[in-house]
C-alpha cells in the first residue's frame, strides 16, 4: 500500500485545517512534508505531520 501522509497548516492566517497525501510507489522514500506546500495558503514551512 503506497504511503498516506497527514499534514496540518499551522498558518494563522490560513483557513485549511488538515489534508492528505497520497503517494504512489515511485516516491522517493526520504519524501516528507518539508517537500510540499500548503494547497490554500502556499506556505512550506507551516506544514506539520500528523501523528497518529
């Protein structure tokens, strides 16, 4: 099963709450959240991974 990331915008000024990544098989396995950027306010380093 290709990887699921669970990400969070910690922006106080953005509306997204949370979002999730899914990856196919050909991402690199070092892929994290410091390689994306919020969809709504395109911040990169408000992004933080959700633990579950």
């Amino acid at each position: 099963m290709p990887a699921t990331l669970e990400v969070k915008c910690t922006n106080e000024d953005c509306e997204l709450d949370m979002f999730e990544l899914h990856y196919t098989y050909d991402m690199p396995e070092e892929t994290g959240v410091s390689d994306f950027q919020c969809p709504y306010c395109a911040q990169t380093d408000s992004l933080d991974e959700i633990e579950l």
